[in-house]
C-alpha cells in the first residue's frame, strides 16, 4: 500500500495521543510514504510547540528522545517540495476551499503523487475530519 502522509498521523505516533495504535499501524502497513516538505515543517515546529507548552513535565532527555523518534520516522518518507505550479494547481480547483490552506497543499501533493504512481493507488492518511472529507471528494481512498 502506498500511502501520503499529513502532520496529525505523524504527530500521534510521536506524541503518544490516544490514537497511536492506529497511527502506528497505518504507518507500518504503508510500503511507501509519501508526504509535501510540509510534513518535515508542521511535526517540527509542533514538537517544539508541545515541549514548550509542557517543558515543566520533561527533561531535555525527554525532547532528544522524540527528535530522534521524528528524525527517523520522516526518513522513511518520499517528500515533494512546494512549488509554483502547486499554486496555480490549488487556486484553479475550487473544490480545495473545502480545507485550510496547508491542508489544500497536502491534498494538491498527493494528487500529483497519485497522477505520477503508474496506476498505483495513493491511500490518503490523516485523522483530521475535514481534509479526509475534501480528499475523499478527490477519490481517495482515506484511512
């Protein structure tokens, strides 16, 4: 199975919510991830958010574990960086509007992943609601 991957997978895995077990096993029933340079920025900086907001609750230990954890995670991944032609993609399909603007870009790189996997099919792998709802608009099979 060749999935795409957005943030809020990601981050429950990392960050041990209460929807790890199906984050971990979406992600090990992936043969091939792939995800926009987005999912390298967004569990960044929301892993520095989080340590920050509960810094009293860890040690720095505690943040070099999940770095790590991150770190190789998102080595696993096939990452297309954001271009123009994105762009022009997102602002001439109306139906994105359905979803925030980051969510728009993951949407518009998995249909350029799905457009260039030789008939393979691109499952779509996020737990938020609404970009699965417009992503399913698009044909995607959603998990």
């Amino acid at each position: 199975m060749n999935s795409y991957f957005d943030s809020s997978l990601v981050l429950a895995i990392l960050l041990d919510e209460k929807l790890f077990d199906d984050a971990w096993n979406i992600w090990n029933s992936s043969e091939a991830r792939f995800s926009s340079i987005l999912l390298k920025i967004e569990t960044n900086i929301s892993l520095q958010r989080y340590y920050k907001a509960n810094a009293r609750y860890f040690d720095g230990v505690w943040l070099n574990k999940k770095e790590k954890i991150l770190n190789d995670l998102l080595e696993d991944v096939f990452y297309k960086p954001i271009e123009e032609p994105f762009g022009n993609s997102i602002a001439k399909n109306k139906r994105l509007a359905g979803c925030r603007s980051l969510d728009a870009i993951h949407i518009a790189t998995a249909l350029y992943f799905r457009e260039n996997a030789k008939g393979q099919e691109i499952i779509l792998c996020s737990f938020d609601k609404n970009m699965l709802k417009v992503a399913r608009e698009f044909g995607f099979e959603t998990n």
